[in-house]
C-alpha cells in the first residue's frame, strides 16, 4: 500500500528537484521515495502551477463532490417517486 507523505513534506522535495543540483534519481533516493513518485510530484506541482495543462486537485475535488450530491439527489427523487406511486394506488378512485 503507498504511504501518504505530509504535502510540506512533498513541497519540500519538489522545491529540491527543480533547483537541478543533482540528478532526479539521486534526489529521490536522498529523500526515500521512488523516482516515480518523485516524476508524479513534479508532474502535479506543473499542473498546480499552471505551468502544465490539467485538473487542479480543487477543480477533482469539486466534481467529485458534485458527482456525490447528484447521485444523492437522484435516489431521493427515486425514493419520492416510488412513494407517490405507492400512495397514489391507496386513493379511492373519484
């Protein structure tokens, strides 16, 4: 399983790796990451920076909490619907 690492944790290692003093590969070892989780960091400090185009984690934040009420709202409009129908048969007819 990944470990999380504290996101000043994380700012600090990019911080390192974009002055370019030493190879991406041995500043990784230094800190005890892979090199993969070193190239995602920067990869997302891009996008964050905006120096890269992609979703800023507020912007995935964001939908994904969209994402969650729509689905809520949606099965309380099923529960609604199911409840009318079931009272609606209840009603004598006129």
């Amino acid at each position: 399983m990944a470990r999380a690492y504290p996101q000043e944790f994380r700012d600090d290692v990019v911080a390192v790796a974009r002055k370019h003093e030493a190879p991406l590969s041995q500043i990784a070892k230094d800190f005890g990451i892979s090199d993969a989780t070193l190239a995602n960091w920067l990869k997302r400090a891009d996008i964050e920076d905006g120096v890269r185009p992609g979703k800023k984690l507020a912007e995935s934040d964001r939908e994904r909490e969209q994402r969650r009420r729509i689905k809520t709202l949606e099965q309380e409009n099923e529960i609604l619907c199911r409840a009318a129908a079931y009272f609606a048969k209840q009603l004598p007819p006129k």
